[in-house]
C-alpha cells in the first residue's frame, strides 16, 4: 500500500503466493508470479522490499503468566518496553532469556482473587465480621443449590451459556464433581460425548461395569470414566507396575498419538500387566480405555486449584451477595457489557443498583444500604484520576450546586468532556433533574459567560428516549430502562428473549425481535463477504452473522430506526455465542412500530391451565403464586380443576392476568407440563 497500490491489487498478488511457501521459495515454484516480476519494473521494487521484510517480526504480545526473575536489575540485562496498558515487558522472547541464563517462571495473576479480597474486605467492615474465606464448609447447601440451578453469572469459570448448561445437567453436590466440570468442559470432551457420558453416569441414567477391582477406587469419584491425567497414571501403577515418571512418560506418549509409539506402549504395558497377574484381556481393554481418553485427560491438580476459587466465588454470590457485586462491578469498571450483565445480575437477585451521584457516589462502586451505588470511574471520559479529585474536593464539603461543583473542581483532569458525560449519566440530579439546562449552563461557563446575571435558560422538555440514549452514551448501557421495551414487549409473538437464549441447545434454530445497533463486514478466507452486526433487545444483545443472499437482504436495514425480526441457528463455539441469520422474518421502522401497535393492543390471549388435584401442594401453589406475580399483564386466565373426575371451571379476577409470551411458555412446561396448557388469541374490545 506504501507503494500505491490498491487493496484489490495486493490481494490478487498475495493470492498468487501459495500458503505456508516463503516469498523466495514461491518465486522459483510459482510460475505467474515469477511472471509478474519479470513483467513490470515496479513490480520488480514491490517483490525486493517484501524479501527483504520477510520474516522480521510484525507486532509483539504478552505471555498471560511469564515473570522474569534476575539476580541484578532487569533493565541492565535485557531491553525493556511498555505494553498498552503501562507494563513493562522484555523485548527478547522466552527463548532468548533461557539462553541467557535467566529464570522464567508462571505467575498467573487472576482478577478473581482481587474481587474476593475486596468483596471480604466490604463483609468485614459492613457486617463487622470477621469473615475467612478459608474456613468456609465446602458442602454448603446453598452454594450448591445456585451451582446446580446453573445461576453462575459471575462465578469464576462458571459463567458462559454452556458451563452453565454443564452444571445444570451435572447437578454438582461435592468438590468432587466441581473439579470434574472443570476438567470435562472443553471442545474435544464436549464432541467425543464425554460429558453427556458423565452425567448420565453419574445420576443412574445408564450403569457402567467395573473394569477391574483395582481400578474402582481410582475411578469411582468420575463415575469409571479417565478425567484427569493423573488417572492414566494411577492406573499405570497400579494394573502395569509403572513408577510414577514412568506413567507420567505413558500419559505424554499418548497424547502426541504417534503410530508406531503407540505399538510399542501397548505391547509394553500387557505385558507388563500380565507379569502383575492381571489376565491379557483385561490389559487390553484397559489401555484401550486410557487411549481413548489420554488425549482429552485434564490435570487434576490444576483443576482443583480452579475449583476452589470457583467455589469461594459462588459461596459469596450465595451468601453476601451485595459485597460480591460491588467488588466484581468494581472488577469491570469500564467493560460496558460486563458491567450490563452483572447488573441485571444483580438485579434479579433484588439488589437496586443506584444511579452516580455527585455527593453519593465513590470512585469505584459501593454499598449504600441495601443497595449498590454506581461509581465515577465507571462513567465513560471520567476515570480514576478525575474521579478521585472529585471525591477528595467533596470531603471538604458537599457540592451545594452545580455552579458551586464548577468552581470547586478547576483541575485539568475535570475538563468539559468530564463534565459532560456525569451530567448525561445523571450525576448532578440531586441538584438539578434538568440535564439539558446543564449542558446549556456548561457550554456557558466554557465561553466565560457571566452565569450570575445571564438570562434565565428555559426549561426544555426533554424526551425519556433521549435520556436514555445520554445513558447508554455515558454508560455504555442503557441505565434507567430500554427505549425499545415498549415496542418488543407489545410486538413480540413467538420470539425469545436474549437473556433467555442461555437456556436454548447449540445448533436450535430461534427467532428473535430487536434492533441493530452496530454491525461491519469482514472477509472470509475464501473471499466471501461476510455482515456481522449486534442485535439488542429490552433484556440483552447478540452477535449476529449474515452470509449471501440474507446478508444483501440486512444490509437495506441498518442505517434505519426501528425493529428486525430474524429467524437463525443459535449457536455456541468456545464459549462465544451467536446467532446465524436463516431468514428475515420482518423490519418496521419505527413509524410502521407506531403504527402497528395501535393494532396489536387490540390483541392479546387467553390462557387455559388445567390442574389434577393430586399434584397440588405447598410447594406448588407458591411455586404458581411466584409464576403469576412475575409474569403479570392483561391476558386473561381459566383454571380447570380436576377433581374426583369432575372438571371445575375457574376464571381469574383481572388481578391475576398474566402477559402470555415465548417465556412464560418456556416457564409453564416446566411447571405443569406441555399437555396441561393451551392459550388462543383474542381480540378484545
């Protein structure tokens, strides 16, 4: 590009390069690009000065856990530089400092253990307890019940879709079965069926057959399935007569799969078993079984140390979950959609999140009452540095107003940008609700207006949609509420929540409802132009991906206002989750939306529940009472009674009118099953 030539050009000649083939190589064995050397003069200069780039190293990276240790200080042994993020790192790789006679080792750093130290430190002085998060029993019911529930947003390496998935198939009850997840949850487990293997074990779904008497105390704690490495080499030990370094050498040989490595292993390890007194056919079948397993085996060791962080963090989101918020919120500051997600989170376990506050609010996130209080330096263009002056000029004195806050805090660091994302996110409030006379009062003060004796600013009405929109400019998120709820609420037919697409199989195809909000495209290595957008709804967003002929279709849409309603394949991969669009359903602007809605709050349905006598109990009519308080609307309800054969007829007063939707579908299967409900729709007056 240096040399002027277009994109398209670069990719053309690139493309004439064949993969994994260095420039010299390809010029001698690919004749259309020894061609196009000889061809043209500048082509000539184009191809000397890639030869002479190639190989030379295009960017640098951080290795997540390597620490260099010396004798004397670093930086008059090896050349030193900053990251992005102001670390300082060796410019020479790993290999270079061994070569040099400097110790490497692994340190991983875990943001986890700060969220748990600040979250005992908040326990501690709040309830002033003097709480151990070592002394916590590891077979805390709670704790397990949130586990098994797969409520684990925020609970270390517990919280995507699919871990959570695991855990409500797994239904942990012990440390033990923690440990497992954490070993069995990974691509090739997943694909092999392991994990489907396992949990049908476990809970007596199918039987499996002891292999051998001596292997029964090193499998019963998986269910006589391989999980962990030391597994292979246990078994080893003790059917072969291995010593530890030698199995642990078996359980490295097998994982590289090498053919004729594994010939020689095989007939190693039954002979070996039969000179222990183990018969030939058992030996077989056992080392057949550890192949097949010694390629997905997880270091137990390892995956107890996770365990246990695991556990600590689901024990205090069980047991104190204020203080685990405010620290793991304080953890995110300045991810918007971890911040989201971890305050509807929170949200739905009954903790209000406070909007900031300018005489309220810290500099990170924190307890105030029953509540968590939003924090400064969590507001977009304000930071720590800025947030920390404000802070410290208010303990001189609450800020009176917001002129008086203008005057006080005077620092380079409080600049207009500051200033103007705290009033956008509500911040000044409490001392003037008018965030537009604010802006004007601030653009005022930055031309050095006379704020005294100016004329008065009127007051502007403002619109909720266009606080909402200064919130999700401030926060990142929408705060207060979703300018699209009214719209998808009213206009949702059979349509899933995104919060709720958790609950969905990988590879089920979903509709959905919501609107675009960011998208670009990307090239496939075929050359195929690829549309990935997001799509936001009331309760969450998505990543979308769109391929021709559906991405042309999507494409007519994104620079407008309004709703989309896809039809696509809900997928997850390592843990990201997205959606492929199948087929566009319907787009509204938000003119049509308006339109339509007169219409559709005309409509509406009835739901029918029949109930037998003889599964009603205390349980069940709580579990019904919640269910109706939760999903509250204007759809009317008819409850039949069977009893002694007799079928009574009851229809609810307007109080327990429900609002009938794709979840509250989802929630009555499994309450009452699939066959004991049925709704119509309605056109009611």
């Amino acid at each position: 590009r240096v040399l002027g030539y277009s994109a398209k050009e670069m990719d053309r000649i690139a493309k004439l390069i064949p993969f994994g083939m260095n420039f010299n190589d390809a010029l001698v064995n690919e004749p259309l690009l020894k061609k196009e050397m000889e061809s043209d003069e500048n082509k000539r200069e184009l191809f000397e000065l890639s030869m002479k780039l190639e190989g030379l190293i295009r960017n640098f990276s951080t290795h997540a856990a390597g620490i260099v240790i010396g004798d004397t200080p670093l930086s008059d042994l090896v050349p030193l530089q900053f990251t992005k993020d102001k670390s300082v790192t060796t410019q020479y790789d790993k290999d270079v400092l061994e070569e040099m006679g400097l110790l490497k080792m692994d340190f991983l750093g875990l943001r986890t253990l700060t969220v748990i130290e600040n979250a005992l430190t908040l326990i501690n002085r709040e309830r002033e307890e003097n709480f151990e998060i070592e002394k916590i029993p590891l077979d805390d019911e709670k704790t397990f019940s949130l586990l098994r529930e797969g409520k684990t947003i925020g609970v270390f390496q517990l919280e995507s879709p699919g871990m959570r998935r695991v855990l409500t198939g797994v239904k942990p009850n012990t440390m033990e079965d923690i440990i497992a997840v954490l070993s069995l949850y990974r691509p090739g487990t997943i694909k092999s069926g392991q994990v489907d293997e396992f949990i049908k074990r476990k809970h007596g779904v199918i039987n499996y057959t002891s292999i051998h008497p001596l292997l029964d105390e090193i499998l019963k704690p998986t269910y006589g399935i391989i999980v962990y490495q030391e597994q292979v080499m246990q078994v080893a030990q003790k059917l072969a007569g291995y010593t530890l370094a030698e199995a642990d050498l078996l359980r490295k040989a097998m994982g590289k799969k090498k053919k004729d490595i594994m010939a020689k292993l095989r007939d190693d390890f039954i002979n070996r078993c039969i000179n222990n007194g183990i018969e030939k056919e058992i030996a077989e079948r056992v080392f057949n079984t550890i192949e097949k397993f010694a390629e997905y085996g997880f270091n137990k060791s390892h995956s107890t140390a996770y365990a246990t962080i695991s556990y600590q963090t689901a024990y205090l989101k069980a047991h104190y979950p204020k203080e685990f918020f405010t620290a793991l919120l304080t953890s995110v500051s300045g991810n918007e959609d971890r911040e989201a997600d971890y305050i509807k989170e929170a949200e739905s376990m009954g903790i209000k999140i406070l909007p900031p506050d300018i005489n309220k609010s810290d500099i990170y996130f924190k307890i105030e009452g029953d509540a968590i209080r939003f924090g400064f330096s969590a507001i977009k263009n304000v930071g720590e540095n800025a947030a920390k002056i404000i802070v410290e000029e208010r303990e001189k004195g609450e800020y009176r107003s917001f002129y008086d806050f203008l005057t006080r805090c005077k620092s380079g660091k409080i600049n207009k940008k500051v200033i103007e994302s705290l009033i956008k996110a509500g911040a000044f409030d409490s001392l003037n609700p008018d965030r537009v006379l604010l802006l004007e009062e601030l653009k005022g003060n930055e031309k050095k207006k006379p704020m005294l004796f100016s004329e008065p600013v009127k007051k502007k009405k403002v619109s909720k949609g266009k606080i909402l929109d200064w919130e999700k400019e401030a926060f990142g998120f929408y705060f207060s509420g979703h300018p699209l709820k009214n719209y998808i609420e009213k206009m949702r037919k059979n349509e899933i929540r995104i919060s709720n697409l958790s609950e969905i199989e990988s590879g089920s195809n979903v509709k959905l409802l919501g609107a675009i909000t960011s998208f670009r495209h990307y090239k496939t290595k075929r050359g195929d132009v690829v549309l990935k957008f997001v799509l936001e709804d009331e309760s969450g967003k998505i990543s979308i991906v769109a391929f021709n002929p559906v991405a042309s279709q999507v494409e007519n849409y994104l620079r407008k206002e309004g709703v989309i309603r896809i039809e696509g394949e809900y997928r997850i991969e390592n843990d990201r989750v997205s959606v492929r669009v199948l087929k566009v359903l319907e787009f509204l602007t938000k003119r049509e939306l308006e339109e339509k809605l007169k219409d559709v709050e005309k409509r509406g349905f009835h739901l029918y529940l029949k109930l037998k006598r003889k599964n009603i109990n205390d349980e069940f009519l709580r579990s019904l009472h919640e269910f109706f308080e939760k999903h509250r609307g204007n759809d009317p309800v008819t409850i039949y009674l069977v009893l002694n054969g007799k079928r009574l007829e009851m229809e609810l007063e307007r109080e327990h009118f429900i609002k009938v939707t794709p979840n509250v579908i989802t929630e009555l299967k499994k309450l009452i099953g699939e066959e004991n409900f049925w709704y119509k729709e309605e056109i009611f007056a």
